[in-house]
C-alpha cells in the first residue's frame, strides 16, 4: 500500500476518539484517522459516494443508531459489505461478542482500560490490517469479483 491506512472509527463519545487518534499519533503507523459521532451520517455519505475507509471501528454502544445497526446496514448493503468492519468496545458481554460475529463482523475488541495497551491493540491491528489488504481489483485484471450476499 503505498498510502496511509484509511481508518474510521464511529463513537459518540468524543473523548474516546480523541484518545484513539492519540493512540494512532505514534511513529511508523502512517494512519489517516478520521472519526465521527453519527453512524447515520457516515453511513449517507457512504451511500453518496464517499470514499471508504480501509478499516471501520465501531462502538457497540451508540443512542441515535447503535454499532450493530450500522454494522448490520453495511453488510446488507451491495456497495458496502465488503468493507472491513469491527467492534471496539468496552463490553465483554458475550451476547454482544457474539451478535456481533452473527452480523458478519471482522473482529471484535475488548478496549484496554490503560492508554498503552489501548495503543498497543490498534498499533497490532492496524499491523495485521495493513498486511492482510489486498490490491484492488482493478489494479489486477484477472481478478474475479465476488458476489455480494443476497
């Protein structure tokens, strides 16, 4: 990748995306790092013909439209369900581990209480994410596309 990651996190809580892009401000991660409070205003601009980000981090809970609901219209929406999404949360309910597994979510986070395992956990993620992009498919031409689920 011969740019910044794209990495989206959606919380309403400003203080928590401050500190996550405190986290990401760190030597070597090459992150662009935007954020937002409002899943319904991302999820319109998306629809509109933003561009995605490489990487979405939801918050679990959210009051206007809460992380599953986002998550659950990204992987049910043909322009969107390819995009990598996960869960960063405080929660370690099962039942929100595993709804979040059952709308197609990449990964889910338990955040770390302190700032530098906070830092190390989106250091490590951003490290696997990055590694694990593919090429786009028109930069291949043999590349096939996949169907989006029905």
């Amino acid at each position: 990748m011969n740019r910044p990651f794209r990495l989206m996190l959606i919380d309403d809580n400003y203080a928590d995306c401050l500190l996550a892009e405190e986290a990401l401000n760190y030597p070597g991660l090459e992150c662009e790092f935007t954020f937002s409070d409002s899943g319904p205003a991302v999820l319109a601009s998306f629809k509109a013909g933003a561009q995605l980000p490489d990487l979405l981090l939801l918050d679990v809970n959210m009051p206007e439209m809460n992380g599953f609901e986002i998550l659950k219209v990204i992987k049910t929406t043909s322009e969107l369900w390819h995009l990598p999404v996960g869960m960063l949360s405080t929660s370690k309910r099962p039942k929100d581990i595993t709804e979040a597994y059952d709308l197609q979510a990449n990964f889910y986070i338990v955040k770390s209480l302190e700032f530098s395992g906070f830092q190390r956990q989106l250091s490590a993620l951003l490290s696997f994410w990055r590694s694990a992009m593919l090429p786009s498919p028109k930069s291949h031409k043999s590349a096939k596309a996949v169907p989006a689920p029905a």
